[in-house]
C-alpha cells in the first residue's frame, strides 16, 4: 500500500481497555519519520485476524538513512569515547522506564504477537532486568595487563565494533530486542535494528522510552520492513561492521554469506533447534510433566529452544503419558488477553499453515495422532496442543523444526541409547533432562550437543546466563558476560620502555 | 521510636538528625544510654549527641546482622540485591543537598567545592556496585571425566567495616556498596568526630528497601565498639581504613578468630616531578594532591621531589598558585568560594601545627603558610603550607602529618627520585610528571606503591583499585578488586566415577 497520508502515530485500544499511542514511523535519529517513498504495510492481529494499523516500511534508502544516523553518532559524538558509566545510566533509566509502561507493552505483544498476557508479562520483565543487568556491566568492560618483561608495558583494550546491524524476529519481539540492545548499547556501539514484519509495534512504542531514557539521537535506530528488502541491506551494508541475527537456520545461511560477501563483517546466529527433553526413570512425574508443558507448549511453542522431542525412558513411559495428557487438558488456549489463557494463537497465518502442514505430515509418515493435531476454530490463528507418538528417528516431524505447539515423544531404554538420539540432530541449541540422580544429570548434561542443558526445569532463563547453539543451532552467545564477547573487538597495544638513567 | 535532635545548619536551614543506634532498620539507645556530642570544626561548638555505643551494643548489632544472613539475605539472589543498591543511590542524589550539608558541618569540608562532590561519588559508587550483584561468579575447571569441580564465590557473611572521619560518607560507600553487592550483612562504625551524616544516610538504606538487619550504624569510639567489632567471634570480616598505628592493632585483635582482614592505612606518597615536566600543570596537580580536604586524605602526596633543573621554576609556581587558589580561599565550609575549611579536631590541629614548629627546627624552609590564619581564630584552621629544601632523614620527609602541609626537595637522576620517593615505610599512593612516555611507564613499574599517577594526583576512580603497599595497607578497594575482596571462594569437588 503506497501512500504518503498515513499517520505517524495511531491511537490504539487495546482488547482489555488500555489505550496508548502506537507509533508507526521509522524511528531514525531520534525521531519518527515516514519512509522515503512513503511506502507502509498493515499489521494483524493474529489472534483476531484483524488489521490493528499500517507501519512505515524501510527500503534500501532507508536504511541508508538509519545507517548514516548511526554512523554519525559513532564517529562525530562522545557516545563511544564518555565515561561508560553515562551508558549504564541510560539503560539503567530504560529498564525502569520498561518498568513503568509494563502493562501497555505486554498489552501490545499480545496483541501483535498473539501470545497471552501471561506470556508477553513474562517478557516484559524478563526484558527490563536484561537492561537492567547489561547496565550494571557497561562501565565494567576491562582488558588486561600481560606481564612479558619490564622491555614492554603490553596491554588489552575491548572496543566497541561501530555501527551494528540487529534483525529480530517475531516470537519474543520486545525481549529479542532487550538481548540485542542492551550488550551492544553497553559496550559503546551504536545500532540500526530490523523488526519482524509480523511484530514491529513492541519495538517502535520502545523508542519514545529509548528518547527518554537519555539515548543521544542516531545510537539507536528502529525500522520496520521485510527480509528479503530491508533485512538484506543491512546485511550488505558497507557501513555495518556487525551483524546479530535471530531467526531460522536458513535464514541465518544467507545472513552469513551476506556478509562474507560483503565486508565480512562479524556475525552472530542465533538460529532455530529440536530440542531434545529426556525424562529417566527416577524422574518426579508430575514436575516432569510440567516441564514438558512448559518446554513445548509455552509461547505456543514458538520457541527456538523449545523442548520439541520428548524421550521418555521406558520404565515411566505410560505413567508420563497419562500425567502429560492430564497436564495438557488442563492448559487454556484462547484469547490472550483473558487472564486464565495459557496459550494463545500462533503469529501469522503462514505460521498456522506450516504447521498445520507438519501435522499433516506427521499422519502421512505414520505417527500415532495421540492428542490435538487440528486448528481451534475458524477465527483466529489457534491450534491444539498436538502429541505424536510412534515415531521414529527418521520422520520429518521429528527432524524438522516445526515451531509451534507439536511435540513427538519416543520411548528409550539406556543412558547410551538416548544420548546418541538426542545428539542425532543438525541442531544443538537446548536440551532438558529429568532425573533424581546428580551423577546421571552432571554426566548427561556433559555428553549433551546442546549450549544450554537444563536439568529438571524448561526454557528457564535468567540474564546472568548464557544462551545460544552448537553446530547449525547458532553462533555466540547471548546474556551472560559472553554476550558482550559479541559487541568489543580486543586490541593489543605494546610500548616499547627504554631504562632511562636521568 | 524516633530519637533524634533538630540541627539549624550556618545556612539557615535545618533537619532532623537521628541520635539512636541504627540496629535492624530501627533507631535504638544504646544499652549504656550514654550519648557524646560531635562539634563543629569551623566554630568548635556542638552540634548534637549521639548515643555511644559500646561492646554490648557491637554484640547485639552482630547478632542481628547475623540474623539477617540467615534467614533473609543469603537467600536473596544478586539481581535483587542490586536493584536495592541502585535505589539507593537514586535516594543518595535525590536527597544530595542535605547529605552534603550535614558532611560540611560535621567534617568542615566545604559544601560547594567538596562536600557535593563526596555525596555524588558515594551515589555513584554504590551504583557502580549494584552493577556487579548479580556478576559475582566462580569457575568451572575441567579435570577431565572422573571429577567435576568448580568455585563458589561466596559471601563472609557478616562483615564488621569501621570508617575514618576524612570521607565520612564516601568511605562508608567504598566499604558498604561492594559488601552488600557480594551478599553480606554490615556492622559499621563511624568514627567518633563525625558520626552524623551516617544516621541520616540509614534512613535512605531503610527507605531503599534493605531488610532490617543487613546494614546496621553505630557510632562509638575505637578502643571499646572498633576493639569489640574486628575481635568479634561472630564477624568474619574485618575492614578498617584509618593509622597505620590502628591497623596493626586491629589485625591483631582479628587474629582471635582468624577473620579476613583488609586495612587502607597511612600514607607518605611522593609527587616526583622530571625536568621535562609540564610544570605548570604539575604545580595544579600537586596543589590537589596535598591541599584537597585540608590535607586530610591517606593519598596526599605530601611529599615533592623536583628535579634539579625545574627546582626554582616550579617551586614559584607552586607557592603562587596555592596562595591564589588554596590560602585565600580558606574559611567557613558554607561559603560557596570557599576551598580549604578547617582540620577536623583539636588534636588533628595540635599534631600538625607540631609538626610545622618540627619542620622549623629541622632546617626545613618555609616558603608559604606554617601557622594558623589571622582572620580565623575560631575553629581548627591551618593555612596550606610549603616546606622547601627538605633533606631525607627530616621527620617532615617521613612522617605522616595529615593536614595541609607539604615538605619539598630536589633530585638529580632518575635513580635518586626514585630511592626518596621509595624511602619511607609506606606505599599508598604516589605520582610522577614527565613528558617522557617511557620514563613515565618505568618509574610507575619501579615505584613501591599501590598506586601511581602519571601525570596527575589524587585523581581516583570508583572503577580503579586503590590501596597500598608496604605499611599502608592490606588489600584493595574499589573496582572489581574491591568486589572480590568481600567473597571467599569455596571449591566444589564432584566424584563422577572414581571408584576406591
């Protein structure tokens, strides 16, 4: 839809009464502008199938714009070069400021993303204590000194890289945002990020807090626009000499042959996973179960991590399963703005279909349909919470990231057995495991391809600890101190100390 | 319930100064219900009595402390404890005016031109250590598939901390902020000649939501409440910042139950100063450097050597720039122009005006200063003095004075410099002037001491360590050092398969 009438802000009643502004420009130096050839795209509401309102989309010239911005306040102004500590004061304002506006925002993620309250709730903490934690490191970035001999003073500085390019995606739109904002804003980059087509309106409301936070025009720069266009010029931008990218391993292939191509500006993946959760025979039931729910069924499943191939050892497999079953009876899936709503709907149409599709799938191959497996309604991008079971290792459904709320679970025997299924993957992003027994938890978690192994408890993140993939799941880390690994470049410098005798 | 006394400041406006005992986020009397009066060192007269507490006290502050590790702080996880720090330092700077204030008429520093600048660093500082709460983490070390072994780093669990009376405020923050970040509960002590902005400051740490018994405030004298705290057998670590004479009593007292002991004690830094110098910037540095806070800071560098061939040079302009900008700013600590307040105390004033008549005696020059101001008989005012020509064996060249006084000499060689500014029994701070990059590095790497200044004086950081060597001190405050210093590092071995 070309036009250039478009409003830059739009008022917005949210489905529980709150109202706020949203803003729908670009927001480039400091403030919200109309994209250059005035070109918007309409957002939905996922869980209504309504349109909420139109945004301004980026094109190549846009970018450039955001680009320069940023660029310029790297170079021509202290944001890089001030006492650090200026820095953690701003995005310590901001974590307080997110704080303050929690229930608008976690009104408008669920809203746009479809997630319920109780999830986009969750987010909107999870994002102020990031904020809040990357504050506190940003006058903390030290090098080192290295002792080679009283001939040399030789040490380390860690500096900002320049001007970052960050692409999100659309399932924790506003907490994708923390992670990528805060370490980077930390270290003294400055930034251009792209939003998801399907979730931009998290982000754009962000940035009246990043303004009043104190953030100088030009260090953050928020734009909305699609892959294909906006995306791929910031990955080809000369001018980017950081790249941070959250989306699926396809998608991050292309990220990183973009930017080789490019100026072989360093890049950072955080890409898709098939998780393996393994519950022993030792395992607390209930508990178990409970995890498996929150391992594959929160945020709709539409978690990169997401606990999506259960192994259950034999001896507790049937008794699981009823607890499983019971566990799932018992979740909401509805209306996210309900209260009592666990799951909510999937992001976007082509969400559903593809799921649907692996459903599909799933039937085709073979699979035991045990629970769920079809769309909830006709309004609305809902499906049931979906178990398959007789599955083999060699199904689509249990290789392929499906990335909704479609879960297979596999009997096993041995320690050995289950381990070399789990590792079976091209992925390595998180696992789960279940047991009483320290020794089999520390031991397993040793031999597990996973950057992230969580030993009785499920997509249980705290911002002091790192998170990110093995093999095609990723690479670099995101939250703990890794993650400002990511933003600094080392440079080593050598003085030469000649003995003076006066 | 509340105790506490109205105190009209000189410039006319007034607040409430709590008296009691802060134990358990209450103000209590002492058991004794014996109070002493802090006065004001610009008039000498009193300001107000404060309870005293002595051992019993200590005991049922410890037991508290004690208490709140138990049952509340040790469970409380470090994103929480530095959301407390940072509202802390949120009420700190909200409240600034006041506490800077209550600093100048307790200390006699001056409001505008150092007690401000006091509150702000003690705001930023427990800000700067709310940002390592929830960083403080210990190693996995792998050892191979038989063990799995990695470090805690823990808390001491109640720390004892007792303060000086140069940085009432800001020595209370360098000592609070990294202890509560690192997860233990305080009993600190003021010193006895300024226990007042403290009190006040405990209703912002109530206010910011600390649990009762985390942080508690005596104030009290060091022979029986300090003597009390670092021989404690419930407090498992002891930090003191004050005479080295103290320190070496208090590392003693610790011995009784083997606490952790860290110390920042005396100092007698050197200012050396090369020939191919900046020298009129050295001349403003080294005013900072021994003039700031009436001379009162353990990293003065009260010591000056100059190289033969900028001697003369910058000695003029030394004299001329402190007498313009230090002797004839000098007066009561609420008059906003004002640089150089008074000495703290009547002792404080005896023991340096002594000194100056030592300096005298020993030959020693006396180039600006040397006696109390014409203008200013009441209150413990010295005039910034210089002493020149000093020779390494005078007691002004060795000693420590602790007030406004500065003892002056020259140097040949790079050598020679070195080997004064190396003579004394301590090792604080210390300072060297030179355009020469690799002279400056070299001298920095030869120096005793824990820190050096390349170009400047007195210039400290909340993010860079500050302590010392020698006699000046054990261990290291500030920066992440000053973090580690409050943790304790338990190793965890875990037997994954050895089997006996």
């Amino acid at each position: 839809m070309v036009t250039d009438e478009y409003p830059l802000t739009v008022h917005i009643k949210l489905p529980n009464g709150v109202e706020y502004d949203q803003p729908t420009g670009l927001f480039i130096n400091g403030e919200f502008t109309k994209s250059k050839q005035g070109k918007t795209f309409e957002v939905v509401s996922p869980s209504t199938e309504e349109i909420v309102c139109s945004v301004y989309e980026a094109l190549e010239e846009d970018v450039n714009a955001a680009v320069d911005a940023a660029e310029n306040a790297f170079k021509n102004t202290e944001w890089a070069t001030q006492d650090p500590s200026v820095r953690g004061r701003c995005l310590l304002k901001l974590a307080d400021l997110v704080e303050q506006h929690a229930e608008v925002l976690a009104g408008i993620e669920s809203l746009d993303n479809g997630k319920s309250l109780f999830c986009s709730r969750g987010d909107v903490a999870l994002c102020s204590a990031y904020f809040r934690s990357c504050a506190g490191y940003a006058d903390k970035v030290d090098g080192r000194i290295i002792d080679t001999g009283s001939n040399h003073l030789s040490y380390t500085r860690r500096e900002p890289i320049g001007v970052c390019g960050q692409i999100i995606p659309w399932n924790f739109p506003l907490l994708m945002a923390s992670w990528k904002l805060g370490p980077c804003l930390a270290t003294g980059n400055v930034t251009v990020l792209k939003t998801a087509e399907s979730t931009p309106l998290s982000a754009l409301y962000l940035c009246n807090l990043l303004n009043e936070a104190g953030f100088p025009p030009g260090v953050v720069n928020i734009i909305s626009g699609f892959g294909k266009t906006t995306g791929d010029v910031i990955a080809l931008h000369p001018k980017v000499r950081k790249l941070a990218f959250t989306g699926s391993t396809a998608t991050g292939r292309h990220i990183m042959k973009r930017a080789a191509e490019s100026n072989l500006k360093k890049v950072t993946l955080e890409l898709g996973g098939k998780s393996p959760n393994i519950i022993f025979n030792d395992a607390d039931i209930a508990k178990a179960a409970q995890n498996m729910i929150i391992g594959i069924f929160y945020n709709s499943g539409e978690v990169c991590c997401a606990g999506s191939r259960i192994y259950c050892q034999s001896g507790i497999y049937d008794e699981l399963l009823v607890e499983f079953k019971k566990a799932i009876a018992n979740l909401k899936v509805g209306d996210p703005f309900d209260e009592t709503t666990f799951q909510g709907s999937q992001t976007s149409q082509l969400q559903l279909d593809r799921i649907l599709n692996y459903i599909d799938v799933g039937k085709k191959e073979g699979a035991q349909l045990i629970t769920g497996g079809e769309r909830i309604g006709g309004k609305g991008y809902f499906i049931k919470p979906t178990i398959f079971g007789n599955v083999h290792e060699e199904m689509r459904i249990v290789k392929e990231e499906i990335f909704g709320p479609v879960v297979t679970i596999t009997k096993f025997e041995t320690v050995d057995e289950v381990i070399e299924l789990a590792n079976n993957s091209e992925y390595g992003l998180a696992a789960g495991l279940h047991t009483e027994d320290i020794n089999k938890a520390i031991d397993v978690s040793n031999r597990l391809k996973a950057g992230t192994v969580w030993v009785n408890t499920y997509n249980d993140f705290h911002s002091s600890v790192p998170f990110g993939g093995y093999a095609q799941s990723g690479i670099g880390r995101e939250m703990g101190i890794e993650a400002f690994d990511n933003y600094t470049q080392v440079k080593a410098v050598r003085i030469k100390i000649d003995k003076k005798k006066a | 319930m509340s105790l506490s006394v109205q105190v009209k400041l000189p410039d006319g406006s007034t607040y409430t100064q709590p008296t009691g005992l802060f134990i358990n986020n209450e103000f209590v009397k002492s058991i004794k219900g014996e109070k002493f009066e802090s006065i004001c060192p610009a008039t000498e007269e009193p300001i107000a009595a404060v309870y005293r507490a002595y051992e019993e006290d200590v005991d049922v502050a410890v037991k508290a402390a004690r208490e709140a590790y138990n049952t509340v702080w040790k469970e409380t996880g470090g994103v929480q404890r530095g959301k407390l720090l940072f509202k802390l330092a949120e009420l700190m700077e909200k409240h600034a005016d006041e506490l800077a204030g209550i600093e100048a008429h307790d200390s006699g520093k001056p409001k505008a031109t150092n007690a401000i600048f006091d509150v702000e660093e003690s705001a930023n500082c427990m800000r700067y250590f709310g940002g390592w709460a929830d960083k403080v983490t210990g190693k996995s070390i792998p050892l191979g598939k038989d063990k799995f072994a990695y470090t805690l780093h823990e808390p001491y669990g109640v720390c004892g901390q007792i303060i000086p009376w140069n940085y009432p405020l800001a020595m209370a923050a360098w000592k609070l902020g990294p202890a509560l970040a690192a997860g233990n509960c305080v009993v600190l002590k003021t010193s006895e000649i300024t226990p007042l902005s403290m009190l006040w400051l405990a209703n912002l740490i109530k206010e910011a939501g600390f649990p009762p018994g985390v942080v508690n405030i005596l104030s009290g004298f060091g022979k029986d409440a300090g003597a009390r705290l670092a021989s404690h057998e419930g407090v498992d670590k002891i930090a003191f910042t004050g005479s080295t004479a103290t320190g070496q009593v208090i590392q003693q007292l610790a011995s009784k139950n083997m606490k952790a002991v860290t110390l920042e004690c005396g100092g007698k830094s050197a200012l050396v100063i090369f020939d191919d110098a900046d020298l009129d910037q050295a001349a403003k540095w080294a005013a900072i450097g021994i003039m700031s806070n009436q001379g009162q800071i353990c990293t003065a560098t009260s010591r000056i050597y100059i190289q033969d061939g900028a001697y003369d040079k910058f000695l003029q302009a030394f004299k001329a720039h402190v007498e313009e900008e230090y002797t004839s700013k000098q007066g009561c600590p609420f008059n906003d122009t004002h640089v150089v307040g008074p000495q703290i105390s009547q002792p404080q004033y005896e023991k340096i005006l002594s000194y100056i008549e030592i300096g005298k005696k020993e030959g020693a020059k006396l180039l600006s200063g040397g006696k109390t101001p014409a203008s200013l008989t009441k209150g413990y005012f010295i005039e910034p003095t210089i002493f020149a020509d000093i020779s390494p064996d005078m007691r002004i060249a060795n000693e420590e004075i602790f007030g406004p006084v500065v003892a002056c000499g020259r140097f040949k060689t790079y050598e020679e410099g070195l080997k004064y500014a190396n003579q004394t029994q301590y090792g604080l701070g210390s300072a060297v002037f030179t355009q020469d990059i690799a002279k400056a590095h070299r001298f920095a790497s030869d120096l005793e001491a824990g820190m050096v200044w390349i170009n400047s004086s007195n210039d400290s950081d909340i993010h860079v360590p500050f302590g010392g060597v020698k006699m000046s001190g054990v261990g290291r405050e500030l920066g992440e050092y000053g973090l580690t210093i409050y943790t304790q590092a338990k190793a965890v071995h875990v037997n994954m398969g050895s089997k006996l």
